[in-house]
C-alpha cells in the first residue's frame, strides 16, 4: 500500500496480491510481487524521487496492447496476463 501511495500518489481500501515474478532468476532481490485493486482513490502527490508517468487506460486496450507487442515491459505483461486469467475484472 504504500508503495502505491509513494509511487502514484492514489491509495485504495483494498490490495490483493495476485502473483510474483523474479526478473533475474540469478539475484532474488529481483522478484516483483504484484497486487491488483479496482478501486483507486487520489491521496497526494506521488513522491518526488520516483519516476513515475501515470495514464489511466482501458484494461481491454492494455490487454489489447500487450497482445500485439506494443508494450515490452515484463512487469506489465505479467500483470495483465494474470488479471486476464484470473478473470478479475470480469
């Protein structure tokens, strides 16, 4: 949650973690919980130090997008797969 918070500058009143990936399997400092909410609520101002570009899309774009090669980040990939077949917004 607060990750979220200092990372986007929204909150919710519910995370539910939905997975994790190690992005280099030789160093397990690299594993990537991932957490899934439907509900966002603006709080603040994300921290200054993150870089952080945050666009509200449509999941079914995103899914879209990420079907065809549009978006390469393993992070991304990796949560849209699994909230596709979780069915979690369905």
């Amino acid at each position: 949650m607060r990750e979220l918070e200092e990372e986007t500058g929204y909150t919710t009143d519910k995370l539910k973690w939905i997975g994790r990936f190690n992005w280099n399997p030789s160093n397990m400092a690299g594993t990537v919980e991932i957490f899934f909410t439907k509900t966002l609520k603006p709080k603040g101002k994300p921290d200054p130090d993150e870089i952080a570009n945050i666009e509200h899309v449509d999941f079914n774009k995103v899914l879209d997008r990420v079907m065809k090669g549009k978006y390469i980040d393993s992070a991304l990939i990796i949560a849209t797969s699994l909230v596709s077949n979780k069915k979690l917004l369905h």
